[in-house]
C-alpha cells in the first residue's frame, strides 16, 4: 500500500529520552501532589506531547521506549551504558503512568526486547520513506542525526519557553561542521558519554571534526594513522584503533529491526474524554483535566424585558 499524499508525516518521539529531560528539567522544583508524589516527569511528557499534537496535527505517531533486556551492544562491549547512574526512584515511579496516560490518549506505543528504541525508530523511518512518508524524530539525541536526509528531520522540543529546534541535512552540517552520512564516524572518533561509547580515547569534538574535514571518513583516518600531523590524535589513534571500530559498530543504528506492524498503522484513537477527565483530575493536572472535560449541555434560556410598571407587577404575581 503506497500513500498517495505525499505530505503525510510520521511522528516518532524517543520515550525514554524524553523522560529523562523533563524529570532534570524539574529537578530543582518538582510538581508534587497533595499525596506528595512527583508528578512532574508525568506532567512534562503530557504537556510536550499534546503541544505536538496540537501544533504539528501529524497523520502518524508513536511514542518509542527502551526495555531493561540486554541488546546486541551490550553483548559487544560490556561497559556499553553501563555508567549511566540508576534511574532514580521517584522517576521509575512514574513510568507507569506515562504508559497509562499514553494508553488513554490513545497514542501508540512500540517497544521490543532487545532492541534499543534508537533501532525501532531508524527501522520505521525508513519504511516510512518507502510509502512517501516524511518522518519527524522527536529527540535531542546526537546520534539520531545520523538518520537524517531528505525524508527524516529532528524535532528537538526544547525546554519551555524556548522555539523548537528542527534539523534537517543541512542543519545537521551547520551545527556539528559534518553532513548526517558522517555523524557515525564523528561519534566513533570522539565517543558518545551519555551511551558509554568510548572513542578513541585522547581525541574529542574538535580533533574529531577536524581529522573527517581531512581524511573524509573513519577508514580513511584509520589508513593514515601515522602520516596524521597532530601529535596527540596520531598517538591516540595508533594506541586504540580497534576502539574506534568497536565505537562505531556501538554508534551505528540498525534499521532492519523485525516489527510485525508498519508506520501506516501508527494512528493516534479517538480519545475517551471522561477517562482523560478523571486521570488528569486524579493527578491533579488541572488544565490538563479542563481540556477534556466533559462538556455541559446547554441551558436554554428565555429573556423578557421588564419596561413598566405594570410589567414588574405581573412578574412579581408571576414569581
């Protein structure tokens, strides 16, 4: 099945990612309720998502998450994520009610163990692009870049209060100094901390942009390791080549991950509006809870004129 409209768009936002952000974000003030939870992750996911929703009004979108199962590159590199600090309490409290927020909103949720939401997202993405749909992957996350072409832009949401950050091919080129195609060997030069992609250790941002503007590609660095001018690059990379091409191996994402349902199948439902009403007012979001309130039948109402005194004596016998 081929999608005539050659603007539909499919909206694929990184759960977890997301997560994360708005917890920090909230970090310093959270939104507690009157039974002293923390709300805020819950709160700030919700409202990001409605924005984009209501803004963007996509034909097509998911929300994508990450599963505790062990994938293919834990499996390569037993330090792959594994000094990120444990997810703190209070936010593994309120998973569970994203999902069920997610739920009754009708939004939906993909998820497959042993595989990272990153290769979910390139995987659709790039099915998407076969049906004439034009993908938008809502992430700040580096390393997304690299899925980005003609038919795949990111939407970095920003914190509140500042304007939405998009990025397409160009824009990538403009921010990081490489196209999208070049971001994986960027990320293996200089490794990734946030996934405990290690690099090539003595070489960063600068050292790593600067070899890929000379040498064009990882390979063609790993070839001319010893003609390299900068002394401290030459010297890392002669010390650990293979940690470059285990960190790209680690960088790369994989769009060949086995779904049993297509982006074509990614419609947000008709929401419930009393089960909205009654979550959000239990979460104590209020504006959340006023927009799917449930609405009050109108009252019709008959107006007189009262213009003399003989009127304002029928009425007072009336009442």
């Amino acid at each position: 099945m081929t999608v005539t409209n050659s603007k539909a768009r499919l909206f694929l936002l990184d759960g977890m990612a997301l997560a994360y952000r708005v917890y920090f974000a909230f970090a310093r003030s959270p939104l507690i309720n009157s039974r002293g939870e923390n709300v805020s992750t819950v709160f700030g996911f919700t409202n990001t998502l409605l924005n984009i929703l209501d803004t963007e009004q996509p034909e097509y979108f998911a929300v994508v998450f990450d599963t505790p199962e062990p994938t293919f590159r834990h499996e390569l590199n037993d330090d792959y994520k594994a000094q990120r600090k444990e997810m703190p309490d209070d936010m593994v409290e309120q998973l569970p009610r994203i999902h069920e927020m997610l739920e009754i909103l009708r939004i939906p949720v993909l998820e497959k163990p042993g595989f990272e939401a990153d290769d979910i997202i390139g995987t659709l993405a790039k099915r998407a692009a076969e049906e004439s749909i034009k993908t938008v992957i809502v992430s700040g996350d580096k390393d997304m870049m690299q899925l980005v072409d003609s038919k795949i832009v990111m939407l970095n949401p920003k914190r509140g209060g500042e304007e939405p950050e998009w990025l397409d091919a160009d824009a990538v080129e403009e921010k990081i100094g490489l196209p999208p195609e070049k971001i994986i060997d960027y990320l293996a030069l200089m490794g990734d901390s946030s996934d405990n992609i290690p690099g090539v250790p003595g070489i960063g941002p600068k050292s790593a942009l600067k070899l890929l503007l000379e040498y064009g590609s990882l390979d063609n660095v790993l070839q001319h390791m010893e003609d390299i001018s900068d002394k401290r690059s030459r010297t890392a990379l002669l010390k650990s080549p293979e940690s470059a091409n285990i960190s790209k191996t680690l960088a790369t994402i994989h769009c060949d991950v086995p779904l049993d349902l297509e982006p074509l199948d990614l419609k947000v439902g008709e929401v419930d509006r009393q089960v909205a009403f009654e979550f959000f007012q239990n979460m104590e979001f209020r504006t959340l809870a006023d927009r799917f309130a449930p609405e009050q039948p109108e009252l019709k109402r008959e107006y007189h004129l009262i213009q003399s005194e003989e009127h304002l004596k029928e009425l007072v016998e009336a009442l």
